[in-house]
C-alpha cells in the first residue's frame, strides 16, 4: 500500500512540477516577457496545462486514489499523507466531471471574450460585450450541470473559489455587513471633509519609493534570497516554490498609496506561500487554503497591520526622512488620517477599506442573479447603477467606470469575487485570536517588531496549506469553524468612528 | 498520410513547448531566480526533460516516423516537412540508443562533478577533481559505446555538437590554424608594447554601459518588442522563442571590455534565433544548425563588426560623448589598437581574438587523446601545462588558472570546445562571401547602417533554423560545404599585422 502511496506522489509530485512552470511563465509574461512573445507563450501555456490535466485524470490516478481509500483511512486525518490522498481526490473528483470538450470551449470563449472587454470598456459601450456575457453565463450553466447535487446552481462556481462555501452562507454574511455599513458609511459620508489625503499626492521618486517598501517588507520576512519584487502593470503574488515567491507592485511618482499599501497586500500573499510546511513542497498542498483566506493574509498585512497607527509610529519618521519635502510638515495623526480616508469611488480597486466591501456585495449579488436568471443580462448597466447609487451614493456615469471596470466575467470568473469580502473578514476573525494570544501586539509594532506575528500565522495557518478545507482551516486558527461577520464590524468601527469622531455611531 | 504527419507536428510541438518552458525554466535560474528556488528548479527542470525525453522516444513516435518516411521521400528535400521528418528521425535514433538508465546516471555525475570541480578549483588541487574526471570519461565512453559505428570514438561525442562533423577533418583543421597561427603570434608577441589597453580600464557607470549597448544592439536589431537585456555572472544568450530573445551580459565598473563585446557576442546568438523563419516555430528546427555555425553569428557581430575601425568610425565619437572623461584624449586609432591588443594570457575566456584559438586547439588535442587513452589523466596538469607554454609562452602558476579553468569537462561536455573555433573559421568564410555580395558593407558601418548584413545573414543561413547539417548550410550559405581556414587566416593576418605592422609576415 505504501507503494502505491508513493507512486501517487510521484506522479502528483510530476503534475505539481509542470503547475510550477506554468506558474513561472505566467509570472515572466506580466513581468518580464517582451510583448512580441504572447503568441508562443499562449502555446506553450496550454500544452502544459493540458500535459497536466491528462496526467492529473488519467485512469491510473483514478485506480489509485480508489485503491488507497483503505489506506487513507487508516492514517490520522492531519497527517500529510491522509490529507495528499483526500485533497487529491475530491480535485480529482471535480476535474473528471468536465469533459476536456467543455473545457477547452470555456477557454477559447475567455480569450475571445477579454479581447472584446478591453474593446467595450475601451468605448464604454456595454452592447458590444453584451453577446460575450451571454455565451460565458450559458458555459456556466453548462459547467454547472457536469456536478449533479447542489443547493444553488452558484455553490458550484463558488466551490472553485471556495470549497464547501454555500452562496446561502454568503447572503447571510453579506446582508450582516451590508446592514452594518450602510448607516455607518453615510455617517461618515457626512464628516468627509474632516480627513484628507492630499500628503499622499506630491512627487515620489520611483526609486526611492521601492527602497522604503523594501524596508517595510523585510520587516515583514522578506528574504532575498528567497524573495523577488518587481514592477508590474496589474500588481499580484506568485509563489514558484516555497522558497522563491514572487511578488509585484505598482509605482505612481505622484501618488504614494498604490506601491506602499500594495506591496504589503502582495506581501500578506507572500508569507502565505512561504510559511506552507516545506514537506507539502512539490504536493498540491503546497498553497492557500482557498481564495478566501489567502485574502485574508494579504489585506492582514495591507490594512491590520500596515494602516495601523502603531506600525505609522514606527516607520513615519522613516518615511519623513526618505520625503522629507513631502512629509516634514504633516504630523503623524494627519498621515494616518490620510492613509485610512474613506470616500466612495467608482472603481472597486482603488476603493478604501471601509467601501472595498460594498463594491463586492454588489458584484456577489448581481452575479448571483444572473446564474439564477433573475436579471435578463441586457438590463445589466441599470442594475448596477441603480444599485451603486443605493450602496455607494454615487451616480455611474458611464459603463466603463460601472459594469465594464472588472476583467473577471469577461474570464468566466463568476464565483470569485466574494471571496476578497470574505477575506477581509476572516481577516478580523484571524485578528481577534491573534491579539488574544500575542497581547502586546501593538507596543512591537511600535518597536518594528512583526516576526511574532508572522511566526502565529505560519504556527497557526501559513504550515497547513491546503490540507484542509477552508472551514477547517479556520477551526484551527480561531477555534470557530464559520464565518463570523462581527469581529470585521467591531474593527471597521472602532478604528473609522475614531478617525470620523463617531465613536458610538 | 499528410494526417499522420500532422500528428507527428502535433506531437513534436507540444515536446517543443515543454522545451521551451525549461528554456525560460533556465534563463530565469541564471537571471532573475532567488538563490533559495535553487532545489524546487532543479526538480521541475528535471520533469520536463523526463516528459519531453519520454514523450520523443515514445513507440507512437518511432512508428510515426518510420511510416512517414515514403512521404518525406515524395516532398523536396528542402521543404520544411521534410527536413521536419528528417531531422526528429536523426535525433529520434540518437536519443533511443542511450538507454534512461545511462542517461540519469551521466546526469547525477555531472551534478556530483560540478560541485567538486568548483571546489578544486577553488583549491587549485587537480587531485581532487581526478576521481571525477576518470568517472566522465568512463561514463563518456559507455555513450560512445551506445552507437555502432564510428571511426573515431570522439567522433559520436563531437556529432552532439556539430552533426556529421569529423574529429579527422577538426584535427587538420586546427593543424593548420597552428601552422598559421604560431610563427604569427611569435612576431606579435614581440611588439606587444606597441599597443596598449589602457583606454578600457578606468571608471565606466554600469547604467551608462547598459545605455550605450544597447544602442549599439538596436543598430544590430534588437528590438525592445522582441528581446530583453540583463546582466548576470555567466553570459549567454537563450531563445523563448522567435519572437522572444533574451541576452545578458556582465558588466564591471573598471573595465568597458566585457559588457560592450560580450553584449554584441550575445547579441549575434540572438539574431540568428529571432531569424528562423517563422514556419518552423514549435518545431525542432526552430534552432540554429549546430554549435559552430551559432558561435560564427556570435564571433562575427563581436569581432568582424564590433572589433572594426569602420565599426568605431561611426560609434566612437558616441562613446566619447559618453564617456568624456575617459576618451577625450583618447584617439579613434589608440582606441582600436586598444580593444584589438593581443595578449598571450592565462583564461580562455578573457583571450583575444588571435590567441583565443590556441586555447580551443589544446583543449581539443588533449580531450580527443583522453577519449583515445593516450594520456594518463592523472598527469593531465604537465601535459596541459608544457604543451600551454609551447603554443601560449607562459608558464602556468597554478591548476587554477590551468586545467581547472573551465566548467565543461565536469559536466561531461566533452567534443564541444572545437565548436568555438570552428565557429571562428566559419564566420569568415561566411563573411567572404558576404563581402562579396556586399562590397560596400564596410562603407555602410561608417554610416551606422547594420541591416544589409542582417537581412544578408537571414536569407541565407538564419531562417534555414536547423533545417540542414551544419555542412549542407555552410554549402548553403557559402557555395562550398567543408571548413577552410584561409579565410579566417587571411583576415588576422590582415588586421593583426596592420595593427602591429607587421605586413608581410
């Protein structure tokens, strides 16, 4: 049995091998790749993809995994081996219901359907995207049928994202938020103009900003030798190997916010790769636990720890020196004011920390709607309007600030958005156990001490992986096994009534 | 038929994505990689040479091309598809003679020998690398073993590098180089003082070296859509694909030599891989013909242009605008003596023009009468050291900086030091030719104009790929097929006597 053990490792362990490649050229194309080298790169990306999909749902993995069910069985459900068989299993599960027929259909339709987005976002005209919508919502409804038993046809698209998560969880979740929010963000609507974030606007250079992110990060357990940072278009987080992670950022010389706060979120991301236990390395463990908590880690780092005010008394004398024109005549209090302003906006990426999550409730519900066909897909921009006006306050002015701002349904990426909502308040419910545990968080941040930080996480989450659900996963960092919207409201509260003078609110 | 030659392309495609991903696999190891994905790299380097190994020496592709010979015998032999059949079958029988077993184990020697070759050299103890060495050669010669017929053992290890090449027709070759090339160097040896590389060393700001490269690579054409620039330890160039080149050079603040040369070196590589035609990308043809014809296209953008006065006529006022400091005193001539000065010296790779050809000969001899057991390895040191003072003049000091100096014999790479030379002779006959159907071309680098030889190199030999044997594309490209070295001689006879006035010698 234990053969046979081994040789499913073998051969997952070959199939993990050509994710990392593919992982590895990914990164290069949005990094490094010169342009002229898409067309070959496309190719080579999908005959890897399609060499490890035929390895991954071959018979032989099949007969194996069937074969070592006794096996898995009689190991302790924690150990690495039990959690390798399972993880693989229901992977497995899930990759043989859709045939590569449907498969390879989706793909091409995403192709063709991020081109024709750029196009109608290009010219804000939603009717020339409109026919894309319509064929990736019917692949999705085909996609759905392949899985035979669900509640809500969405749970099987938000599985992907989020493994065992209900959509009626979600709603619940979502409602909780959305009713502790809003009257709390128009109260805060209405004090606007005590914050602003003018010290973050002025002349940064480049260079200068990359060397005070540098810092920061190596604070957070940036390893050079292990770590790379690099300049990108669309910042994100890759890890080729336990010990190499890749992450990215985005430098404005005008404005200081997008590369400070990002390269800590993609850092957050990071230290998640990192921490995995190195006996996943080479496994399909070796990653987060879902979508959801991998947000977590990084808007942890982004907004927990880096829009902190203790983590400002540390680092803000260090900022004042590095801009010392920009920054020597605005204190601390009115920086961290300006780094922690809310003010809804159109775009979801640019959003605050208090608004981000009504950009996503509205996303979750609209896509929501559309897999139940309770919104005919060609009213779509009055739907969002409307609904943008009721949550945001804002009137859209055109689609390409609307309905047409994200790529993700244009990828078929239904499913996925709320996971960024869920990951910030799994973020706070992680957050709550961490203070508990780890009472003087704040003096070491104030001394530029955050390596008892990340050692709880790695302790606590990070080492894991992927060996459990997202559910488990969660039990076994807060001792509660369900999504818990409370702690992220108390937080939102406490820390924005302060800000506003709204304590009580 | 034509339906099983498309599924042999199909085939041979995907096994070319799977190489090109480790060829990206490998430049980002050499380039970008944190030292810590060492390990991870290896193995996933590993998996894709065991799937594209397994994959090309399947049964299904043995029966493909042995029933698609009849319809490679009804096409032209020059035709893509052809040459397509012809050349997967030559290296299909190559690659299923040496069986896995053998493989792997020269791999994990090679690995093993490295490591300790990087140690002895560091302690300059031969001794140490002994055992190792004894191991490649026994090694190399169960490979030799693998394939029937041959006239020189030497010979199978060579046609790794230079198809159909014989140790026989090298040997004369370099007979006559030597013959040449000795009495010669004897008279330039005595008016060494007449030229002085002084100019080259001083202080040179690596950003303003990187600017000033690559506007002399775009003049050559690289095109920042299709190609990168970066700096690493260990120069060379790799192609993603066509239409993706990467280069990399070195670059020392005191010392201009390296990064300016090594950029054009690396630069000819380049242009010839972004040449191939296009029809042949995703194919293993998409390649240069061989070793030696890829080290002509590098010698001859390096030397035949980099190294010309005509060349400098047009840039070197560019390099003292510059570099003021450093050249405003500096005249065009004392600085094409300078970056022409021959110098016996100790490193293979830090050699002239003229004496670099020395290195390769005796690396040559004494790897061919290894392989024929002439010598005892162990008294390698002494053989390599007396026959260095006979063709070099200089006593070496140490192992070091003698038989230790290079990396390829721990690594089994033995048959492949002649390529460089032979890389040499062939890039002027080459250029012989080109001089022919160019008479102005010397005229045109005056005047900074680099395409005529760029399209001249890629309609007769760069789009060929490797379509061809080294010797039919040399037919090809030259109207005769066998290595002449009175072409190469010829031109240093020329330029070296001009510059050490020695005309007539």
């Amino acid at each position: 049995m234990e053969e046979k053990f081994l040789e499913l490792k073998q051969r997952l362990m070959e199939i993990a091998d050509l994710n990392k490649a593919a992982g590895l050229l990914g990164w290069d194309q949005r990094v490094m790749m010169p342009p002229a080298g898409a067309a070959a790169r496309a190719e080579v990306l999908a005959t890897l993809g399609k060499i490890a999909h035929e390895k991954f749902t071959s018979d032989e993995m099949g007969k194996l995994l069937e074969d070592l069910q006794s096996y898995e069985e009689s190991l302790p459900y924690d150990s690495d081996e039990a959690s390798l068989i399972r993880v693989a299993r229901k992977d497995y599960e899930k990759n043989v219901r859709v045939p590569a027929s449907l498969r390879a259909e989706m793909s091409r339709a995403s192709s063709q359907a991020q081109q024709v987005w750029v196009e109608a976002r290009q010219k804000s005209d939603f009717h020339h995207f409109l026919p894309m919508l319509e064929r990736q919502i019917e692949l999705r409804h085909r996609y759905i049928e392949c899985f035979p038993n669900f509640q809500d046809p969405y749970d099987v698209l938000l599985d992907d994202f989020e493994r065992d998560m209900r959509s009626e969880e979600v709603k619940s979740t979502f409602d909780q938020l959305k009713e502790g929010l809003l009257p709390f963000m128009e109260a805060v609507r209405e004090r606007a103009d005590l914050v602003s974030d003018a010290p973050l606007h002025g002349h940064f250079p480049v260079e200068q900003q990359r060397t005070f992110c540098l810092e920061i990060l190596k604070h957070f357990g940036f390893d050079p030798n292990g770590w790379r940072l690099d300049p990108t278009v669309h910042p994100f987080a890759s890890s080729i190997a336990i010990q190499d992670i890749r992450i990215t950022t985005r430098y404005y010389e005008n404005f200081l916010a997008p590369a400070l706060f990002g390269s800590m979120h993609e850092c957050g991301h990071g230290l998640y790769e990192n921490g995995v236990s190195p006996s996943l390395e080479r496994t399909l463990l070796a990653r987060g636990a879902s979508h959801g908590l991998h947000e977590s880690q990084s808007r942890m780092w982004e907004n927990l720890v880096g829009r902190s005010l203790p983590f400002w008394r540390y680092f803000y004398p260090k900022l004042q020196q590095t801009f010392p024109l920009q920054f020597s005549m605005v204190s601390l209090d009115q920086f961290y004011k300006a780094i922690n302003k809310v003010q809804p906006s159109f775009i979801r990426v640019e959003a605050d920390e208090a608004t981000y999550n009504l950009h996503i409730i509205l996303r979750f519900e609209i896509e929501r709607e559309m897999i139940h066909g309770e919104i005919e897909l060609r009213d779509l921009p009055e739907v969002w309007n409307s609904r943008f006006k009721d949550y945001l306050g804002l009137e859209i002015p055109n689609d390409s600030v609307g309905v047409l701002q994200d790529i993700h349904w244009s990828m078929g990426l239904i499913g996925y958005f709320p996971t960024y909502s869920l990951g910030n308040i799994i973020a706070c419910q992680i957050w709550e156990k961490v203070l508990e545990d780890i009472p003087d968080l704040y003096e070491q941040f104030e001394r530029g001490q955050f390596m008892a930080l990340r050692e709880w996480l790695r302790e606590n989450l990070h080492r894991h992986g992927r060996k459990f659900t997202p559910r488990e996963t969660l039990q076994k960092v807060t001792g509660k096994a369900g999504i818990d919207v409370q702690p992220y409201l108390r937080y939102l509260k406490t820390k924005f009534g302060e800000i506003y003078g709204l304590n009580g609110v």
